[in-house]
C-alpha cells in the first residue's frame, strides 16, 4: 500500500507505474483504493464508477475498470458535502462530519471489494488518500492505516520533495504514527527530485537514523506525467494558474464599472494557435475530457482561474462537466462569465457544452427532489433550446455512434443525472447506435451533449479543430496514453528497487 505525507505528493501516479512495470513481469496486478474523494470519475464495465486514478491503473494493469477496485468513492457537491457512492452506485450525500460517523459502517465493504480482487490477482497495489498523519481524522479511517491495519497490508510511504521539507514530510509522519501503524512500514520512496539525486544522499542518510526505514528510491521528475489525466481538481487549478500571469487583473465589466479584465498573452496575437478556453468551475467533474486538446501542438488549452474573463480570441469556450451544475452556473454568473460567453456568442464564436456544462447551456436547470441541494429550478443560459431535470436515476454506460456534423465516429461513456427535452433536441449533435443525443442551436455555433471523452476520439477531434480554422497534428491519443504508462514504468525501473518492493508484499489473509 502507497501512502503519502500528504495529498498530491504522487501516489496515483506512481501506483500506475507499479501497475504496468510489475504486469510487463507478467503478474496478475490490480489496482485498489479502499476510499477516493474526487469528481472526476470512470464508468466500469459492471455499471458502476470509481475514480478516474482506478481506472488508468486498471488500464496500467491490461484490465478493464471494476467497482471493486474503489469501493467508497466521495464526489464533493458543496463545501461542506458530499454524495457517496458505494461500490459504484449513490448511496446516499453526507455532510464532512456525518461521513466520519458513518465511515465505519463501510469498512466491511471495503474489505469484501479488496478480497475479491485478490482472489484474481498475484498482485494488489493499494492506494491510500491523504495522510496518514492527519491524527485528527484516525478514529473511524478506512482509507489508510484504517484499512491497512484491519486487513495487515504493509506500507511504503511516499515524500514529495518538490514540496520541499521531504525529511519533515517522512520523519513526522513516522512519528505520529503508533506502534502497531509503524510494525507495517516496510519503507519509503521519495518523488519528483530533480537534478543530481547524489546531493540527497544525506537526506537518506538522515531519514533511515530517524526512523530506520528503508528507502526503495529516489524517483526523478517525470515530465510526461501531464499526459496522464489527473486524479483530482488539484492538479487542475494548479495548471489554470500557470496559464494566467501573476498580475493583478482589473474589475469584471460584471462588477458593473465597465472595465473589462486583461485578456491573457497565450491567446492574444498567436494566429499559429487555436485558442480554446475552459472555465475552472468549483465542481469540475471529468474533465479528463479535455486531456487530448491538451496534447495537440496546435492548440492553446486555456484554463481560466476564477478572477480572470474567457479570452475574447478565443475559437472555442467548453463548458466541463460539473458535480453540481446549478451551484456552479451561479457561481459561473458570479465571475461574470456568462457575460463573456453570451458576447462570444454574438461575435460569432463557438460553445460547446459536456454533461453539465451541456445542462447550463439551456432555457432551465430543475432540481426538484434537491439532489444537488435545496429543491429549485434556476434559469440557464438559454443558448440551446432545452430544459433540464435532474432525476434519482443516474445514467452510466459506455456508448458508440457517430458525429452528426462531420460523420465521424465516436465512442465515449454517460454519467449524469439530467434528463434533457425541448425543440433544441430536434436538431442532435450526435446519433449513438440510432439513438439522438445532445443539441446543437439552428446557427450551429452551439452545442452540447451527455457524453464524455469525445476529443480522445481522432477523427472526431480533426474534424472540430478543422472546423474552427485550426489543424490536429497529435494522432493515436489512446495509444499516447498506453506509451506514456510503459514510459513511466521504465522511470520507475530504472529509479526504485522493485524486487524489494515486490518482496515486501504479503500473502491476504481472506476472511
């Protein structure tokens, strides 16, 4: 089991390297996460979803996506709430403090999900979530040395030293733990070091005489890593950032001043480029979606943080996918986006809207069973001809078919609550196996639809970047994917002692 010191210190990616190193040995590798707290999920081949993390492991490990590979998955709605799915299906939505009392509950599960995989596997790589550390949160924990001790998993911890305080990060960890947490670790990797990884050999020397554990590695930056889609909104807003300056920006003409924020150099006087840009919602769900854009040399992905307008250049603005939609079309109204999305409209520009961005675009949202929140119906953007009840049935499949406007083939998956009607749906974007889905507006310049990984479809993506004056030169998006897991397997062969980590595992003791 990887645990980290902390979040976003590197666990899924490493895990997915493990997976596909220790499965070129020819083992039986499955991945597993007992809990996960994210909103960009996967559909799995029984019908269910886990995290997004699980299922690239899954695909490091040549296996299709399983609930039991992350039995407890919590998508956070609000700040203080989240829904909680159990073994890929909605159990039930929990405030932070509720979950801890209810958590325990779910440890038998958890456990049952982990023996299963077991049973099929030579090898289970599991990952925690978080730290460890974090003693405040011991009592009732699952997903970390709560989970470890209750089925006798040995641990290997994980430091980020590009955080900075990598000895701190190991050693105090170490220390916070008790006695019977110690008697798992059988050792620590530390990630993301960069440059001459012999000046750290004091580093080593200090953290095995603080807590004699022994060291598999030193893992080196690995710059491909964005290739890989990201576990969480993290790394997200980490990007959105980088892709602003750090100067202050001006008030919104929403602010009612009528200055207009700067637009950002990356799609100002770069005719080159394609400029397509995304809103950074607080609730972005799979946006994953939009890694195959990412890739393209052509094309400036621009993910606007909060405080900053959707450039004017732009070619294209998406609305991603969102966990809650009516929170975060209000909030996407509070930054005054709409107002920069209604004027890209009227100069002509295009939008384009997935699963919840695809909800926003039409005449209302209604939420009448309060599945996101208080019972409401809000009015959306009324670009598209549509209206939008969110309903307790949660459609989740894999689905097939075709691009309307270009003929091109397409394959994706459904996850959403919406059910959409309205004239707009007489004029659908795409035709899956027969079935219409989606809507575009009768200029064409909008639409939108309900299913997710459209741009990893080749042809697909040519064709809408050709349409927007622009050109796809990254080809095989699926087959970059599988290229960067083998590459990350050998970063990870060259750097970690493997036959030690592999030694270090135990035989599950089932119930």
């Amino acid at each position: 089991m990887l645990q980290g010191t902390g979040s976003d210190v590197g666990k899924s990616l490493l895990l997915a390297g493990l997976a596909r190193a220790f499965t070129r040995r020819g083992l039986n590798v499955r991945p597993f996460k007992p809990q996960n707290m994210s909103n960009n999920a996967a559909v799995t081949a029984d019908g269910g979803e886990i995290g997004r993390a699980q299922a690239l492991q899954a695909r490091a490990c040549g296996v299709v996506p399983r609930n039991d590979m992350n039995p407890v998955l919590l998508k956070p709605q609000s700040e203080g709430g989240a829904q909680i799915v159990v073994e890929g299906r909605i159990w039930r939505s929990a405030s932070a403090s509720e979950y801890r009392e209810l958590a325990p509950r779910l440890l038998p599960r958890v456990r049952a999900a982990f023996e299963r995989l077991a049973r099929d596997a030579d090898l289970v790589l599991v990952e925690g979530a978080g730290s460890p550390a974090e003693i405040n949160l011991r009592a009732g924990d699952i997903a970390n040395m709560g989970f470890a001790l209750a089925s006798a998993v040995p641990v290997v911890l994980v430091g980020d030293i590009e955080r900075g305080g990598v000895i701190a990060q190991l050693v105090g960890t170490h220390a916070l733990l008790d006695a019977a947490e110690r008697d798992l670790l059988a050792g620590y990797i530390v990630n993301e070091f960069r440059g001459d990884v012999r000046l750290f050999a004091g580093g080593m020397t200090a953290i095995g005489a603080r807590t004699g554990l022994r060291a598999f590695g030193v893992v080196p930056y690995f710059p491909a890593a964005g290739l890989l889609p990201a576990e969480d909104s993290m790394g997200l807003t980490q990007r959105a950032r980088a892709d602003w300056p750090a100067t202050p920006s001006m008030p919104a003409l929403a602010a009612g001043n009528g200055a207009r924020r700067p637009t950002p150099p990356s799609c100002r006087g770069q005719q080159a480029r394609l400029g397509i840009a995304v809103p950074v919602l607080p609730r972005i769900a799979n946006f994953d979606d939009l890694d195959p854009l990412r890739a393209e040399p052509d094309v400036d992905l621009v993910m606007v943080a909060p405080g900053r307008p959707l450039p004017r250049e732009a070619a294209l603005i998406i609305l991603p996918g969102s966990k809650a939609t009516i929170a975060d079309l209000a909030f996407l109204r509070r930054e005054g986006w709409d107002i920069d999305i209604l004027a890209h409209r009227r100069h002509g520009g295009r939008v384009l809207g997935i699963c919840g961005g695809y909800q926003m675009l039409g005449r209302i949202i209604a939420d009448p069973n309060g599945m996101e929140g208080p019972p409401q119906a809000v009015p959306g953007l009324a670009l598209l001809d549509i209206e939008t009840t969110l309903a307790n049935h949660k459609r989740l499949g894999y689905v097939r078919g075709h691009d309307l406007a270009s003929s091109m083939p397409i394959a994706g998956y459904e996850m959403h609550l919406g059910r959409t009607c309205g004239s707009g749906l007489a004029r659908p974007m795409l035709s899956l196996c027969g079935r219409a889905e989606g809507a575009v507006s009768g200029d064409g310049l909008v639409a939108g639809c309900y299913v997710h990984g459209l741009f990893a479809n080749d042809g697909f993506r040519r064709a809408l970047l050709a349409s927007l004056g622009g050109a796809a030169r990254a080809q095989a998006y699926q087959h970059s994917v599988d290229a960067t897991l083998d590459a990350l397997a050998g970063h990870l062969e060259q750097h970690l002692d493997l036959d030690a980590l592999l030694a270090a595992s135990r035989p599950v003791a089932f119930s």
